[in-house]
C-alpha cells in the first residue's frame, strides 16, 4: 500500500501503469515544488537521510517515499503531519514501484539500502542474498534519469563478495555514466558521541549545469562558512 497525507493507493497497479487516461502512479508523480530539487527517498526508514540531504540542500524536496516496514512508515506519516518532512506519498514496496512515471519528475534518488547482506555481522552473502536491494535501486535509477544518486550503508559493502558487490554497483552506475565519489565516515566525525561508520556516495549524471550540481556547490559553500 502507497500512503500519503489523506490518502492511499494500492501497490497492485504499479507494474501495470494503471489503465485509463490517468493511472494510479499518475496521481503519485503530480508534484510541481518550484525551483526545488526534487528528491525520491528509496528504503527511506524513519526519513533520516531526507533531513541530512536537506541540511546541505536546504531547497531539496522530497516527492516521493518508498518503505516497507510498518513501522517506518507510521514515523513517516507522523512526521509528515508535524511539518518535519515533507509531505508526499509513500509507496509500500521497493520491488513493485515503477520509475518511468516519475522520469523529468526527480532531481536526485537516496537510497540507504537495507545492509544485511554485506554487514560483518552477518553471512555476508551480498550479491547472493535474497535481500540485496541494489538491483532494484538500479532499476529505478535507470527509468528515472536523476541529475544524482547519493546512498549511504555500512563499510561491510566495500568488501562484501571479496569488492564484487561494490564493484557491480559501481559498473552500473558507469553504464548510465554517472560518475560516483565515496568515503567512510564516522558519526563522530560530526560530534556524536560514538562512531557509527558508514559508506556514503554521491553520484552526478553526465550532465552540465544542473539545478541540483548549483544547489549542492551553494549547500556545501553555505556548509564551509
């Protein structure tokens, strides 16, 4: 199920595009935030990464959520009606969104992927675990055409399958020639009190002059001062 603030759609026709004039994921891409840059929150948890993004790119939007857990998506609601995230939809399952409605609709996809699969805490199976998500990321990266991806998951996925798992992400960025930065950094780092190391990358389309490259050099010269 797709929720929102005051109403809700079922996921069922998502693969099919909806019939008619006007679909379902229609309504879902109707959004228009002016001179914003628009973001599509994938694996969106409780929205923490929605609030980092928009610490640096103040007029970042975001437009659409995709979360699973019931639980993340009851914070999300609630956090939508307090005005401390933006209010959009919230489709239910990563698997069945389809990004082609949404393609000229998105300026930049965040993703922090379920880790599992790559965590030192687990099997580590990565690529082989039924739960890797990043094709599906892909996917919709694909059918979307953003200006940029920025993900965030921990460093187990820079070793996962022996660099494989990273690698593949990596090659599938290039195929649809976005170029990606990525470091490790701690929660520390920014005055936490413990270190909560995670993988962060940035990836920028080959594309000149964007609305989101100005936002993010003017976020991050705002950052600097």
């Amino acid at each position: 199920v797709a929720v929102g603030v005051g109403f809700a759609i079922s996921d069922g026709d998502s693969r099919r595009g909806g019939t008619g004039p006007r679909s379902r994921m229609d309504d879902l891409t109707d959004v228009d935030p002016a001179g914003a840059v628009r973001v599509l929150s994938l694996c969106s948890g409780v929205g923490s990464l929605d609030l980092a993004v928009r610490a640096v790119v103040p007029n970042a939007r975001t437009v659409c959520y995709v979360e699973i857990e019931a639980y993340c998506c009851a914070v999300l609601a609630a956090r939508m009606e307090e005005g401390n995230l933006d209010a959009a939809p919230v489709w239910s399952d990563l698997r069945t969104f389809v990004g082609r409605p949404w393609c000229g609709a998105v300026d930049l996809i965040i993703a922090g992927f379920p880790c599992p699969p790559v965590s030192v805490a687990g099997k580590r199976r990565g690529i082989d675990d039924d739960r890797w998500l990043w094709p599906d990321i892909m996917r919709i990266i694909r059918d979307v055409r953003p200006a940029g991806v920025f993900i965030e998951n921990v460093p187990g996925l820079l070793s996962a399958n022996g660099g494989a798992a990273f690698s593949s992400l990596l090659e599938d960025l290039a195929t649809f020639r976005f170029h990606a930065e990525w470091g490790v950094f701690s929660a520390a780092q920014v005055g936490a009190p413990h270190l909560r190391k995670r993988v962060f990358l940035l990836a920028m389309a080959d594309t000149h002059d964007s609305r989101l490259e100005r936002w993010v050099l003017c976020g991050c010269r705002r950052t600097d001062e």
